[in-house]
C-alpha cells in the first residue's frame, strides 16, 4: 500500500484532509448550497474510501 494516499498519508490523516475540505464546502456561501441535502459524514466516508 505504499503506493497509495493511505500508504504514503495513513487513514486517519485522509480522514482529517477530506473533512476540512468538506468543512471548508460547508462554510462557502457559493458551494454549500450543493450539500444541503447530503449526509456529510458519509460523503467524508466515501471519499476517504475513493482515495
């Protein structure tokens, strides 16, 4: 797995990555609106999981 994000960042550093950039989403007024809908803690979830 050294090859991989989780390899090189661990999965706990993924984790905290995707949810300050979800947090960051969150706080703009131009893209939040997207997410209004959408389970936040699955989305981390899921993007943890693609990277």
């Amino acid at each position: 797995m050294a090859g991989t994000l989780v390899g090189k960042y661990g999965r706990a550093r993924l984790v905290r990555i995707v949810s300050a950039f979800y947090t960051d989403v969150l706080r703009s007024p131009t893209l939040s609106h997207y997410f209004s809908d959408v389970p936040i803690e699955g989305l981390i979830g899921h993007q943890t999981q693609f990277l």
